[in-house]
C-alpha cells in the first residue's frame, strides 16, 4: 500500500501551489485530480484548435512573493492599463498601472478626490499584505478593525465619499453585490497587476505542475477520491473511486468545503448557504477578427476592457498562440454590435459557462467561483467556519482552497498558508 507524508485532493492552482511548498521542505507528497488536466477553473480549452481561457480568464492576484517563494513566473502580457473603462455614455476611462498617470486620469474627469481613494486602497492594501495575507491563523474581524476600520465600512459608503460621480464610475472599482459589503472586498480585487496571461489561463496549471514535478511531486490525473479515511477522530488517507487506498496522516483537501460532508461520511460539515452564482460567462470563437466601434481601439485589447455589457477581454489580439480569435464576456451578450458590429456574422461557436457547468464539470457546488460566498459572514477567519483555519476537526485534515481565507480567485494564498500550516503541526510534532 503507498503512503505518503501529505495527500493534496484537488490539483487546481491552490493545490498545485501547496504541493510545491510541501516539497522544498522534504515532504513526500501525492496530488490527486479528478479531472483530466491540472489546473482547476484556471483552464484553457480548446474549439477545432483555437484556445481560450474557459472560466477564470486573467490574472492579478497571484502576488509576486509566492512566484518568488516557489521558483516560478507566468508568461503575462504587458500592457499600460489595469482595464479600460466604457461607461453607458460611452466614455472612456483608462486605468492606468503608472499611479501619477491614474490619478491625473481620474482629475481630467473631474473628480478632485480620487487621489485620497487610489490612497485608502493601496495603504490598505499594504497593511493586508504585510500583516494579514501570509499566515496560518486567519484574523478576526476585530483584528482587522483594530488596524483600519474603514476596511469594515461598506464598499457603497467609501465610494460614494470619495467618487464625485458615483453613479457612473462605481462599477471601475465593485461589483454591485461588493456594494453593500465591507469595503475590505473591492480592495482584495483591486490589482494593478490584472493581465492577459499568454496560453490562457491553463498555463497556470502548466507552470505549477513542471515546478512540483521538478520537486518529486507524485500526480495523479482522472482519478476521484471518494473517500477520505478517518478512524477514531484522525486522518488515515483516502480511498479511490476504483476502491484504491493510499495511507497518510495528512490530507488537505482543496476543493469546495461543501464537499467534505459526503467525502467524511458526514464527519466534517459545513454549514455555508451558498446559492447558485447568477453570473453568465461567454467564449466566443471567431471565424475572422470583429470590427471594433469607436470609442474602442484595438490598443486597449492588451488587457481588460469593462463595457456595459460585461468584462470582455480579446486575447489573440496580442497572443497567437490562441491559433485564432477570440472574445470572453463576463456579462452577457446582449448589445454587444453596438461595440463589435459584424459580431453575429463572424461567431462560430459560443461557449456558454455558468454555474450549471462549473459544478459539473470542476465539481463546484453551486458553480461558485470562489468555492463560498465572498460575503462578511464568511470572510476572515469565519471561512469556511468559525475557529478553523486552514485545519477542520479531523486531526491531519486541513483544507485549502478558494473556500478557505482569504477566499477566491487565482491567488495561490490559501494553498500556501494551509501547506505552512501542515509543515508548522509536523515540526511541532517532531513528525519529520
């Protein structure tokens, strides 16, 4: 029977990440995927050869410390701009990464205050990274207010302090469901590192995977857990699909939380109410490239653009090795001619992601993708549940996925804290 020091159930970017870690310190690790390919929602896929980033489709939280920690760098594409704003009226709000030429961008369209927003939101920032992001105890929301409490105000009442044009501007920097929420989530999303990643966004994957192998990191790909053995309150490793046993005294699981109950015969619950995302996700494969309306121009193409309609992106504008063109709403479809007029003509194929086919096929629940909600109820070290960490009440089970603090996105953090977490209970049980 194999055995291993660490099981890793998931190999999505978290899990990946975690493994990597668990390696450089001399850890026999085992990740074990149910899907074919590596990678989890950040995933390319592909139409009669043309590739496109099918769930998540940029990058900008990953930070630069856990690339530096684990030896590894995704190819992004360059650009000027964090995104390009087009508001209802069609204007034009370029957000660019130098902060001077934000700011001075920002006065042009007469708001005299956004120097002191663009301030909050870098500062907060700041102190999230140094104090709060790279731990293995999630703070309290106490803890959180006691270093800035405009971090708890709602993201609705900042804006509104600090944009003259609320009504027209909000939507650059929150979601409407952020909007009634603690400002904290519209500074966890806000990057200036946002960017088109060259390959799609399987490439995370890619990279993630050559660096574990590197290491010595066992994968196993098309293979379901469908157990995780426990016995007398303790973690014994888990047991495949096929009736497979691999032993350890540690496994961390970095899927969805909801799925712990049934892969625990119920011994692990979490208590989430998490109703289905309400988001529509589009990949439009091309026949040839659209023509592009003005106030648009192609240059903007090199990143994000935000229109009405949704967050479009066009990667084969500026990676070719797409093999064709392509555009990706995070929105919906709807008038979007008045942008790209002969869309309709030169569309293939549509690719429509949502919630239904994110929890079949990334076996998601309720096609969430950041696993929980991104609510206060579930922020902090209320994530997925109160007093947990990166630990649950199994001993040697830990969890470490987007549904662990601090929540979701492509950002590696959780993998990366729930694999300290592990290393610091082996040291302190003198287990290696």
């Amino acid at each position: 029977m194999k055995t291993y020091d660490v099981i890793i159930i998931g190999g999505g970017h978290n899990g990946l990440v975690a493994s990597i870690y668990l390696a450089m310190k001399g850890l026999k690790t085992l990740v074990v995927e149910e899907r074919k390919k590596l990678g989890g929602m950040a995933d390319t896929a592909e139409y009669k050869g043309v590739k496109y980033s099918r769930a998540s489709y940029v990058l900008g939280l990953f930070p630069r410390r856990i690339q530096d920690e684990i030896g590894v760098e995704f190819p992004v594409i360059e650009s000027d701009y964090i995104e390009v704003f087009v508001t209802e009226s069609k204007k034009v709000v370029k957000v660019w990464r130098d902060r001077d030429k934000r700011i001075q961008e920002f006065e042009k369209l007469g708001e005299k205050k956004y120097s002191k927003l663009d301030e909050f939101i870098l500062s907060s920032r700041k102190l999230l990274e140094e104090k709060f992001t790279y731990v293995i105890t999630p703070p309290s929301i106490e803890e959180i207010k006691q270093s800035n409490e405009m971090l708890l105000e709602k993201t609705e009442t900042i804006l509104r302090e600090y944009l003259d044009n609320y009504k027209e501007l909000y939507p650059i920097f929150s979601y409407d469901f952020m909007l009634s929420q603690p400002s904290y989530l519209f500074v966890y999303f806000f990057s200036t590192d946002w960017k088109i990643l060259k390959g799609g966004m399987g490439t995370v994957g890619e990279v993630l995977s050559k660096r574990a192998k590197e290491l010595g990191v066992d994968i196993i790909t098309g293979s379901k857990v469908s157990e995780i053995a426990i016995k007398n309150g303790e973690v014994r490793g888990v047991i495949l699909q096929g009736g497979e046993r691999i032993e350890s005294k540690n496994v961390l699981f970095t899927g969805n939380p909801l799925l712990l109950e049934n892969l625990t015969n119920g011994e692990v619950k979490v208590d989430v109410h998490s109703p289905p995302a309400g988001y529509g996700r589009y990949n439009i494969i091309l026949k040839d490239m659209v023509k592009i309306n003005d106030p648009l121009k192609i240059d903007y193409f090199k990143g994000l653009i935000v229109l009405p309609q949704g967050e479009i992106t066009i990667p084969s504008v500026v990676d070719e090795t797409l093999n064709g063109h392509v555009i990706t709403v995070m929105g919906t479809m709807e008038g979007l001619e008045e942008f790209f007029p002969d869309i309709k003509e030169k569309t293939e194929y549509v690719d429509k992601v949502n919630w239904r086919v994110v929890e079949k096929e990334y076996d998601n629940p309720y096609g969430n993708p950041n696993h929980l909600p991104m609510y206060s109820s579930y922020l902090f070290d209320n994530r997925p549940k109160k007093g947990w960490g990166y630990r649950t009440p199994i001993k040697g089970l830990y969890i470490g996925g987007s549904g662990a603090y601090p929540g979701g996105q492509v950002t590696g953090i959780p993998g990366r804290n729930a694999a300290m977490t592990i290393i610091y209970d082996m040291t302190k049980n003198n287990k290696y």
